[in-house]
C-alpha cells in the first residue's frame, strides 16, 4: 500500500522528517507515562517536548499529592461520592468510577517506578471527606513523582526530542491525522527548524492554558497550544469554559504570570483563611469550611474580596497555629518560597489570592482514549 500524501498547512515545508509508531507530545507525568506504556507494547515512541531537558512543565511544581482510597476504611465508593458531590453534577460518572477505581493502582505502579510516596500518614485536602492524599517530601509530591517517571523513561528506548513545539497536525486526504508539524528550535533560542513527524497515532499531553490569565500557577510553556493544534485538525473541544481557580496562590503586589502555590494541605492541616481583621472567610459558607471543594473556597474569598472591606485583590492563609517544626518538616517547599518573599509563616499569616490552576476542559476523548 502506498504512503499517504500528506498536507501541509500554509508553513515552511520541513527540513527533515521522522517516522515513529506513536508521537507523545508533552514532557509531563502524562506524556511521560503515555509513551512509557506504548513502548512497553512494543511500539517505537517518539516524545517531544518544549523543554531543553525533562526538568520542566508542572508535574515538578505539584505539592499536595495524589488521592486514593487506600487508608483504613477508605473505599473507591466513598471517593467516587467525594467527587460527585465536589462536581456538583458536572461530573462524567463512567470517568470518575475509572478514576477512582484505578488510583490505587496508578499510586502502586508509581511507587513500583521508584517513587518514594508517603501511603500511611495521608494528608487531607479539599472536597475529601477522609485523609486520601498521598504525598512525598511533605510537600513536594510532584517532583518525587516527575523524578522517578523522567529516570524510567530515560531508561527505556523512548526517543526523546527537546526543544521541539508541535506546529500543527499533519493529514491525509481524508483529513485522518498521520503525524506533525514541528519546530526545533536552535540552542541559541532564535532559530527554528521545521519538522515532519509521520506517526499511526498522536498523544496529545500539553497540559492547560494557565498562561491566558493575568495570575497562575502554571509554568510559562502551559499556551494552550495543544488544544489549539487539536482544533485546528477538527478534533471536538469540550467544557473549555471550566477552569479551576486554585484558592491560595501566594499573591504580592504586582506579580503576574507563574506565582507560588500554596498547597491545600496546609488547610487540612489546619491553617485557616482570614480577612484583615483576622475573621474566617469560609465560617458559615460550606459544611467542609476551609476544606470545601476549591471552586467554593475561590468564590468565597472573591465574594469576601469585594465586600469592600479590606483588600480588594487579595485575603491571608494564617498557619501560624501550626508551628514553625510543623511548617520545616511537613510544609519545606511553602516555607521556602514563602522566605524567598520575605514572609515568615509561622510568625505571619500568608497573602494569597485565587489564580488558575487546572484546565479541566479541553480535547474530547472516549474512556480509550481516541478522539
């Protein structure tokens, strides 16, 4: 059977081209893990990324950890309500019984990779009716588990491409995707090849679109590029519209772009949101108060925002109560930032404001996986 004719979009033509059974784009612990289990499969797997190495994107900036019903008593059934009620109906329940039903594993296969995760004293988070985080490090889940996946995946015959962006997709006459369009930028950082990357299948695992707000949490490389090139090639974007704010992100006048977060942990742990005047800002807006699901919480300090009576563009996270050996030992990475700022958490409270967190719309995909 002769190869497919493939077109080009109005680019450069490319100046070499690749050929791979699956294409991951995106350096993440999704990206990598997708390419990971193709080339357990036997395929040869091409994985593309911005950065110019693997020590990038958000999964190293995750802290609290992962949930999972595997503390004592703890059941999928229990997590699976967990999430219904957090989605206030929103939810897709054949997508939460696989994600609840599947954790358990998913933290096995992890720790199996060499992660070394907390599983016994778990922490508490928003939305959770019993302690289900798993976390390493106090709070620097995602860089213990971003350095045992990036260690596997070296390890495997992954091919790795750095400094590379997905321009668009590549298709037949039919419209069938068959590869991608990428540019490889030059170590200087001003020049770009073009590429052609023929491929039977294309993993897209870009992450979000953090950087379209004034004030996130995501790293710089998170454009919402992914979910552009995907639209752009007639695949169905849905429920775009759904971005979660994270409630604490470490606010200081004038910042914007990529802040600090301020893991939830430290409200299961007992810090609590306050006003100006030292008031809680969730007393008497949630059942769950400060661990309410985090739409909840962000609503609620925007609400208390602008009431006018104090700040319009920021609120304080108070964990003086816990302790400066609790703060060192459980909560290193917030100290530290919080330090770099020249605040003190266990003498101050800690100036946060929501900011975007997670896309928690975007490509359209079956439970396989296929758009």
């Amino acid at each position: 059977m002769s190869a497919p004719q493939l077109r080009y979009l109005p680019r450069s033509r490319p100046r070499w081209e690749r050929d791979a059974d699956v294409v991951v784009v995106g350096s993440g612990a999704a990206g990598m893990s997708a390419a990971l289990a193709a080339a357990g499969h036997g395929r040869r797997v091409l994985l593309i990324t911005k950065e110019s190495d693997l020590g990038g994107g958000a999964t190293p900036l995750a802290q609290g950890g992962l949930a999972a019903a595997i503390g004592p008593g703890d059941t999928a059934a229990r997590h699976q309500r967990d999430t219904l009620d957090a989605g206030a109906g929103l939810c897709d329940p054949a997508a939460v019984a696989a994600l609840v039903s599947q954790a358990p594993a998913e933290i096995a296969r992890l720790t199996g990779l060499g992660a070394r995760l907390e599983r016994a004293a778990l922490h508490l988070e928003g939305g959770h009716s019993r302690r289900r985080i798993v976390h390493a490090g106090g709070d620097a889940a995602g860089a213990e588990v971003h350095r045992a996946v990036t260690a596997a995946l070296l390890a495997s015959p992954v091919e790795i491409l750095t400094r590379g962006v997905a321009l668009d997709a590549l298709t037949d006459e039919q419209g069938t995707v068959r590869g991608l369009l990428v540019g490889v930028s030059g170590r200087d950082g001003r020049t770009l090849q073009c590429a052609a990357v023929t491929a039977r299948a294309v993993v897209l695992a870009t992450g979000g679109f953090g950087q379209a707000f004034a004030t996130t949490t995501n790293p710089p490389g998170l454009t919402g590029d992914g979910l552009a090139l995907a639209a752009r090639a007639g695949a169905r974007v849905r429920d775009v519209e759904f971005v979660q704010f994270h409630p604490t992100v470490l606010w200081q006048e004038a910042a914007a772009g990529q802040c600090p977060l301020i893991t939830e942990a430290l409200r299961g742990a007992g810090a609590v949101l306050v006003d100006g005047a030292g008031r809680p800002v969730m007393a008497g807006q949630h059942s769950r108060g400060d661990l309410a699901p985090r739409d909840v919480v962000a609503a609620g300090m925007q609400r208390r925002m602008e009431r006018g009576d104090g700040p319009a563009d920021h609120l304080w996270l108070d964990a003086t109560g816990l302790g400066r050996a609790v703060l060192e030992r459980d909560f290193p990475t917030v100290t530290a930032a919080c330090r770099q700022r020249g605040i003190d958490p266990a003498c101050e409270p800690i100036p946060v404001a929501p900011g975007a967190h997670y896309a928690c719309g975007g490509i359209e995909a079956g439970m396989d996986g296929r758009t």
